[in-house]
C-alpha cells in the first residue's frame, strides 16, 4: 500500500445562509443516509496512500477526514472522490477539499497516472481510462473500512458516495455514472467539465454542474450540454464572466458561493438534508453567479 501519514489541521467550513426552494430528490435514487447532517465544523485530517503500487496503474491518492485530537471523528461519513484536471493533482484542489472534510465528508483524491502535474507519460487520452481508476479507489476504500487495523475502519459510509471533479475530472466524474454503476453513487459534482461517451445511464443521481461563463479552456456549451443529458435532478451554478478554475481559490469572489453550494449539494444528496437543499438558491443569489435547476426528465 505504500507508506502513509496522518496529521491533523484545522479548517473552518463556510457554509451560506437559507432561503425556501422547491427542489426535491427525485425518488429513483434511493434512499440517502439515515445519518444526520453535522452540525458546525471538524479539524481535518489527512492521509496519504498509493493504490496497487506494482501495478501497471499505481494510484496515489490522498484522503481528508473529519478529525478529532488527531484521528478520525467519531461516527461514519459519507465519501467523495475528487478528481484533478490535466497536469494537476489533489493537493492543489486542498482548499475545496478540506473545507468539505470539515462539513462532514471524507474525501479522496487519486493522482492519476498519466495526466497528473509530474506524468512521465502525460496523455490527456487517459481520461478515459479515469473513472474504472475511481471505481479502484472506492473498492479499496471498502477494504480499509473494514480492516480493523486501519484508521478508518468503521467510519466510511460507502452507501453514499458522491464522484467530483475539476475540467478533466469533471469529465472522469461524468463518466463513473455509466450503464451498471451501483446506485451507492447517489451524486455527482462536474465542474468546468462536460460528458464523456455513456455517462449518465444507470441509476440516476443528481449532478450540480459548475461552470465560468468564460471559460476557453471546455466552452459553457459543453457544460450546458451534458447538463441537458443528464436523466436525473440536475443543478448549474455559472459564475459570471469567470474562466476555468479561478473560482476555485480561497479568496477569490466566487470561491464562496461555489464552496456554499458544492457543500450544500452534498448535504442534500449524501446526508438527506432538507434543508441544505432548501439553501441552494440562496447560496448562489450574488452578483457573480446565477443558479438553475431542472428536476428530473
């Protein structure tokens, strides 16, 4: 498995007012979490680990956890695997996800093999490869879940699990919702991203889509396209005149409401939240952003 570290930071979640919505799950994606959402904040752990590392495709990934005096939280959390875009990696994406680690999330970020900052062999062709890779890593996780020797044993609920992604990982996000996924997938977040070929079949789950209006790098048209194929309750958060991942950065004026959203979204889709749900509309009501919604075809 490779060497791991454990440390623990502390973080503060930025989580937006509430306003009353009509937005509902629609029922043909099963039932969410019984746990209830958190309330407040945790201190965040993270972890390192590599996946299969003699394989063909070793896979290091690293993993933010609520954390409490320096080991995970008491209780069990829903998952989310992040995904990096082309020449990126996981902790360059650290400030969005810690913050959903501190809401009540573990979140777990492989660093691809051949579009990852660093590739000896970089292709951006792998892409497609990505999403069988992300499905590797919740198995895997299910394992850990079970070891009794492993620091997070007992606390990854593998029953919600929600797939997110940045430009190229939104595209692998699109595709790990494909004919067959197990309905264990119950959300997807695709930012700056668009659909592969085949994704959303199966099980429908709701999608939130997060897109600049001007971004060059993959056209608004290619998010609003695969935001009209999606079957299932779909979401679009555009950020107004914004390019391709500015937002993403702590500070920057539209990191706050995407974090208000994404958050929100996981809390309606993972834990059952209602009210997060609720909030939605609220959380992109700024100047910057614009907010639409479409229930289920």
């Amino acid at each position: 498995m490779g060497a791991r570290r454990l440390v623990a930071v502390l973080v503060t979640a930025l989580l937006a007012g509430c306003a009353p919505a009509t937005a509902t799950i629609d029922e043909a994606t099963g039932p969410v979490s019984a746990r209830r959402a958190p309330e407040g904040s945790y201190a965040v752990g993270v972890r390192t680990l590599t996946l299969d590392p003699r394989s063909a495709r070793p896979l290091p990934v690293t993993i933010w956890f609520p954390a409490s005096a320096d080991r995970v939280a008491v209780g069990r959390f829903p998952v989310v695997v992040y995904s990096h875009g082309l020449g990126s990696r996981p902790d360059l994406h650290a400030g969005l996800t810690t913050r959903w680690a501190a809401a009540g999330f573990v979140v777990a970020a492989p660093a691809y093999p051949h579009t990852r900052q660093g590739a000896a062999h970089f292709t951006r062709a792998d892409v497609r490869n990505q999403p069988s890779d992300a499905w590797r890593l919740i198995r895997h996780l299910g394992r850990l879940d079970r070891d009794r020797e492993d620091p997070l044993a007992g606390h990854l609920d593998l029953t919600s699990v929600a797939a997110a992604g940045h430009s190229a990982g939104g595209f692998t996000t699109s595709g790990m919702f494909s004919e067959g996924h197990p309905a264990r997938l119950r959300a997807g977040i695709v930012i700056a991203g668009g659909g592969l070929p085949g994704s959303f079949a199966g099980p429908v789950a709701p999608v939130l889509f997060v897109h600049g209006t001007a971004d060059a790098v993959v056209p608004l048209t290619v998010g609003r396209a695969a935001y009209g194929r999606t079957p299932g309750p779909a979401a679009f958060l555009s950020l107004l005149g914004q390019d391709h991942g500015a937002y993403l950065t702590p500070g920057h004026p539209g990191f706050a409401p995407v974090l208000a959203t994404t958050t929100d979204f996981l809390r309606w889709t993972l834990y059952g939240d209602k009210a997060a749900g609720a909030r939605l509309p609220a959380d992109a009501r700024t100047p910057l952003t614009r907010y639409d919604f479409r229930p289920a075809h």
